[in-house]
C-alpha cells in the first residue's frame, strides 16, 4: 500500500493529513498529540529544535530561533545567521519538512511515498521551485504542490457540495494572504476561477502593529528608547502573538514585560486600539477581494458564500469585515488550521491533470485574444442545497494561473519594450502556448537570445515580476533571414504545480534549443525606457538595435505592412551634376510615407533611385496599389520602374506594359490599380484593376526583389517628373509564419 500525505507547509503552524482505509481525510497528530506543528526552529548550540519546543523558546524571545520564514522563499540571500551558518527560507523549509517527515512516519509506522504540499496561491514560480526543492532535500517526492484555498474548498467541498455555487475563500494564514473564487459545476467538479493575493501579508502583519504598539507604550512609560533595543523587541513580539489571541475574547488585556534596569512592567491594550492599527491591513484584504469580482464581472451577490480559512481569520475584526463587505455571515464552521492540509491529502489520491491548450478568441481585425468565456464558462445559476458527496473520488479540482506571463518583446512601431503576453491570469492550468518571435542573427557572432520571463500583466516589463533569464542557444544563422529576421517559436507553459517551463525552437524544426536558466542583470533599467532607432543594447554587445542582429530580446511577429516594413532606398548614380541654382533641384528625389510613395525627377541630372526590399525565395507577398504616371513629362521626362522577381514594367506618362518573365501580359495607361503576388516563392500573379493579367509559376533559388524606382537619363530641361503610387496595401508571410503571432503547441 502506497502512503500518499498531504502537508499544509505553514508560515505560522504545519500540519500533515492522510485519507484513511473508509476513504475521510483525517489530520496524522504529532508526537505531542496536536494536529498543528509549529513553523519554528531555534538552533541551541549544536542541536537544533523544531516545533512546540521551539515556539516555547521563541515566545520568551530566544535570539536563536527563527520564525516565519516562509515569506523569504524563493530568494537566494539568507534570512537567518548563527554563530557557524546562514541560512535561505528553502535551507529552513527542509529542515523543517525533515522534522515533519520523521514525525509522520513514526506516527504512520511506515515511510512516505509521495506527497502534496501547499502553498499560497499568489506565490511565483521561484517560490514554488524553491518549495519541492526543500522538500526533496527532506527526503520527499513531491506528487503535486496545491494553492492553498483550493486546498480548504477541496475539504469543503466533500461535506458541503452545492451545485453552481460560487464560493469565495478567503485564506489568511500567519505570513500569507490569498483570496480565490472557486465554482462548483457539476457533482464533484470544483474550477478555481480567479486569485489575486500577497504573499508577503498575513497575521505576523498584524502581530508587527500590536508590537510596535506595546514597545510604545513601554517606551513613554519608562521614558527611553526601549523601542529600539533588539532583545527586548524579541521579547514583546513573542507576547504581541499570546495579546492577539486575548483581544479576540477580550475588549482589553495586559502585557506585562521585564524590562533591564526597570524590573516588571505592565501596559494595557484594547481591542480598538489593536483594530484602529491594522484597518489598513484589513482592508487591502478587501481590495483584493473586490478585484476577484472585477475579473469575473461578477457582483457582491453573486458570491454564495465566503470561506474563511487560515489561522488568522479566527481574528473577530475578519469575519465582521467580511460581513460589512458582502453582506452575510462568512463559514466558520470548518476548522481553519485544518482544512488546507485535508485538502492537499485530498489531492493526494488524484492523478495528474493534462495540458490543455490556451483558450483563443478571434476578433473582428483578426486579433486573437483570450476566450474568457470558453475559460471561466457560466457563473450564474440556481445553487443547490448542500449534500454531502461521501466519495472522495467524485470531487476533481481544475487550478488556474495566478500570474499572466509573458516575455520582453521589442515594439517594432512603437520602439520600445514591452510585455508580450503568452499566458494571461486566471487560466485553467497546466496550460501551454506558444507564439512567434523575430530573432536577428549573424555570421559573424554567436547567436544566442535571451529570453526574460515576466510574470504579471502590465506592459511596462518593469511593472512585472521578472522571474529569471532563460538563454537559448544553437540558433542557426541563415542569411537570407538577415533583413527580416529568423522565425523563433517560444513556448510557454504553467505546469501542474504552476511552475514556469520554457521550450524554444528555430522556425518548424522538431528539436527544442538548448535553455540555460541564469540569474536577471542587477540593472534591468533599460527595459522601462523607450527605444530610439540607433540606440544600443548593452546586452547583446552594443549591436544596433532595430537593424542590428544578436538582438538580446525578441521583436513581435507580425503581418508586416508598409509602415512597418524596412524598406530600403537606393540611388544607383553615383554622382549627381550640379544644377544651376535656378533650378532649385530638392536634395531628396524619394518620398516614402505610410500609404505612398512619391518620385520627383528634376530633369537637369540623372537618376536611378527608388525604394526596394528583398524578400527570402520561399516568401508569400503582396502588394496592392494605385499607380499614376500621368504627371511624367517627356523631353526625354522619365520612367517609373516596377518590379516584383518575373514581373515588370516601365511606365511612362502614357502608361506602358506589364510584363511576366518578359512577356507582356497587359497594357495599362497612366491611372491604373496594381496588384502583385507571389506565393511558395514560385507562383506570380499579376492584376490590373482587379482583373487577372497573367499568372505563372517559376521556382527561383535566390532571393526575390521587390523593387519601386524612378529612372531618366542626365537632360537639362527645366521640367518636372513625377510619379505617385498611393493606397498601399501589403502582405507578407514567410513560409514559416501563419500570419499571426499564435502557433501551434507542442509536446515535451
């Protein structure tokens, strides 16, 4: 028989629970007999205590021992020093999970083979790598990390299920605070819909302004500054938790202290003055209540019920707050320190859920957005009245997205940096999806890109949580690809414990690039700052940026249009002759803007000169256009040169011929419409005011020249040519792209 736990990894107090042989999730008891363990290690010279004893030496401020250390998880810096060691959150986590493990199977008779930990919804990736890495260094598999609230609905859920119920768990714990809507569909079906959250408040919050509070009134009642004496504050914080749990009963009690050099001293603290301190904390609890709402438009009545969950929501200030906010009494009757570790031994027994696709919207203009609908689906209906399920094989929990994520993207038509987002919050997970990216890339230098991971929604990268630096190497230099760029496929994913998986591949290869995850720049500044053609990029060798290759960050990939394609301006006459200065020749002779482009040939010198753009051999592209000659004037005037690979044309003022691989295919005047395509790099057709003029099909290995020139020879006639082509209408596709920033997932 496998042993499956599920452990509710506290900031405050842990705790373990099994689903036992008649199928009820039950808590495993510690060796003292309680169901709750201390989150608390004190290190005594060489031993080191974890639990009731710990938390006895703690509350009597035992410089050696360590508490809620849960909120530093996920950072490399040390949050606890002894005389011999520093110590990070996740070294802290496995010596306290090792204490919990040993104590479970003492009590159990047997080891452990998988478990279930939870953890706050609203903690990121780091934190909840770092919180499996804790506890494989503690000799646990680790099966599934659970949030935290869909871990209490879960233990709610079995004894109190009600069809098309919206239930609101509201989880204040000791360090953390998450707030998630979880909708019960159909019997056993349990969705979590949205989370918001903040990891780093919770009771100790509170427990901080009670300290504060009583370091002040021992202050004034001494008259000195024994506010800021480091022992004595470790003492009346170990009091401020034992004064918290008083107020909850009592309208006033006392602290009594011994204070050096004052001997005993008492102060007395009531439970308005304790609420007036802590209104703030309380109600950003509410505020990120009210944005839950926000994303699912829903209204305050539409929340069935108010699960309240954690130890700290015991507090009386919480359940009367909820009652003001929402407007019934929240549920109480669930034991708050026990039901998160219910849960995870819930999930325990469930298998894995598998990947689902990113649930897409298209738009009208072809934009693709996320399908809120088709994710969250109907919230309203009639509830039904509470039964109990009596199976626990019937109750299925599908978790969603915290945190959006995405990738630091260049804005080609903006230039700038921004949050290109490829995951959006509150998506059921695991998920995966995937979109398309430019990468420049030389011959000359190592190709390799940086991708920084944004967690959050804010287009401003410097907004979100950067979570680390994922660089892609092996990408291959390909140079007809150097003017456009190389297609990069990037792949997302949040798996089963929402943590981030990063995949990369080169156009439609098959094979994933080599990633190695390495930690951000300390100057991440620039990414908040907009981009100037020319500026630098410190980060991929002081390269240009637009036109410079070995970018350190992707551009977006898109249908390119006339304005955002890099066009090119050519002037195949090397010297110009000087004209008399009655003349008044401009300096430029080529006009390009959004939708035209404009030729003006002064006739008192050569010119060959015009816009082109080289596309690769297996391109698709279009172009429509309206074309007028009409002002070109003879003596000898000029030309205007069209070309796009087989087809041509020389139009003057009269107009002129179309031709396809030097075959007339049409003869048009000055005033003419102009289509031109070519698709699978061999396919030309060629139209003149909407009607087909000729099509033919021939491969061609080199690149494709796409080409809009204004040519006439060196004639000093005092008169002006000019040529317009207006309304341009472009298409572009590479083979590889779709025609849209989305493609395809793909398996690990």
């Amino acid at each position: 028989m496998t042993t499956k736990i599920g452990i509710d990894l506290g900031t405050s107090f842990s705790s373990a629970a099994i689903v036992d042989s008649t199928g009820k999730p039950v808590i495993i008891p510690n060796s003292y007999g309680n169901k709750i363990t201390p989150s608390v290690i004190q290190f005594d010279d060489e031993n080191v205590v974890v639990g009731e004893d710990a938390y006895e030496a703690f509350k009597i401020g035992d410089s050696g021992c360590v508490a809620a250390f849960k909120r530093y998880m996920g950072k490399d810096d040390p949050c606890f020093y002894t005389d011999d060691n520093e110590y990070t959150a996740q070294d802290l986590s496995t010596i306290l999970l090792a204490h919990l493990k040993q104590e479970i199977e003492n009590e159990l008779g047997r080891p452990i083979d998988e478990v279930v930990i939870t953890v706050p919804a609203y903690f990121f990736s780091e934190e909840r790598e770092a919180t499996i890495n804790a506890a494989e260094k503690a000799g646990l598999k680790v099966k599934k990390l659970i949030d935290e609230p869909n871990a209490a609905a879960l233990a709610y859920g079995l004894n109190h299920w009600r069809e098309n119920a919206n239930i609101l768990v509201y989880d204040l714990g000791g360090g953390t605070f998450d707030v998630t809507l979880v909708r019960m569909n159909g019997v056993g079906e349990l969705k979590t819909i949205s989370t918001k959250g903040n990891h780093i408040l919770g009771g100790k919050d509170w427990d901080e302004r009670l300290t504060s509070l009583l370091l002040d009134k021992f202050s004034t009642l001494t008259d000195s500054n024994i506010k800021y004496d480091d022992e004595l504050k470790a003492i009346v914080r170990g009091k401020s938790e034992e004064a918290k749990k008083k107020l909850s009963s009592l309208n006033v009690t006392k602290v009594t202290v011994n204070i050096p050099n004052f001997g005993k001293e008492s102060v007395e603290v009531t439970k308005a003055e304790f609420e007036e301190i802590s209104r703030d904390l309380l109600e950003e609890t509410g505020r990120l209540c009210r944005f839950v709402l926000g994303d699912c438009n829903l209204q305050i009545n539409d929340i069935t019920d108010v699960l309240l969950v954690g130890g700290s929501s015991r507090m009386p200030q919480i359940s009367e707050y909820i009652e003001s906010l929402f407007g019934k009494k929240p549920i109480t009757h669930i034991n708050a320190d026990e039901a998160v570790a219910l849960g995870a031994a819930i999930q325990a027994t469930k298998p894995e859920m598998s990947y689902i696709k990113l649930s897409k919207l298209e738009l009208e203009d072809g934009t693709k957005v996320t399908d809120v609908l088709a994710v969250i689906g109907n919230l309203k209906g009639n509830v039904q009245l509470a039964t109990k399920l009596m199976d626990i094989g019937k109750l299925h929990l599908r978790e969603t997205t915290a945190h959006a994520m995405g990738i630091i993207a260049i804005d080609d038509e903006e230039n700038c940096y921004y949050n290109e987002v490829i995951i959006p919050a509150n998506h059921p997970r695991p998920v995966r999806s995937a979109k398309r990216f430019r990468f420049f890339t030389s011959e000359n230098l190592c190709n390799e890109l940086e991708i920084y991971v944004l967690q959050g929604d804010n287009k401003n990268p410097l907004d979100c949580k950067i979570n680390k630096k994922y660089v892609v190497s092996g990408i291959q230099h390909n140079k007809k690809d150097e003017k456009s760029g190389t297609l990069i496929r990037v792949q997302y994913s949040y798996d089963n414990n929402g943590i981030i998986q990063i995949q990369a591949r080169q156009g439609l290869d098959d094979a994933d690039l080599p990633i190695q995850k390495s930690d951000t720049p300390d100057d991440i500044s620039k990414f908040g700052k907009p981009l100037k053609q020319g500026q630098t990029d410190s980060a991929s060798s002081g390269l240009q940026l637009m036109r410079a290759v070995n970018q350190s960050v992707v551009h977006k990939y898109k249908e390119v249009t006339f304005s955002n394609v890099e066009w090119t301006k050519y002037d195949n006459i090397k010297v110009h002759a000087v004209a008399p200065s009655q003349y008044k020749e401009p300096l430029v002779h080529v006009i390009a803007n959004q939708k035209a482009i404009e030729f003006h040939g002064y006739n008192v010198s050569a010119m060959d000169e015009g816009v082109f753009l080289t596309l690769s051999s297996n391109d698709d592209f279009e172009i429509v256009c309206d074309i007028n000659t009409s002002d070109i004037k003879p003596h000898p005037g000029g030309s205007l040169l069209i070309k796009l690979g087989i087809i041509t044309a020389r139009l003057t003022e009269k107009g002129g011929n179309l031709l396809l691989d030097g075959e007339v295919v049409a003869a048009v005047g000055a005033k003419f419409k102009l289509k031109m395509s070519v698709s699978d790099g061999k396919k030309y057709e060629v139209y003149t005011d909407n009607k087909l003029a000729g099509s033919k099909e021939k491969p061609v290995a080199q690149d494709i020249d796409v080409r809009f020139g204004f040519i006439h020879s060196s004639h000093h006639c005092h008169i002006i040519s000019q040529a317009y082509i207006s309304n341009i209408e472009m298409k572009q596709r590479g083979s590889q792209d779709s025609g849209s920033s989305d493609t395809d997932t793909w398996d690990d």
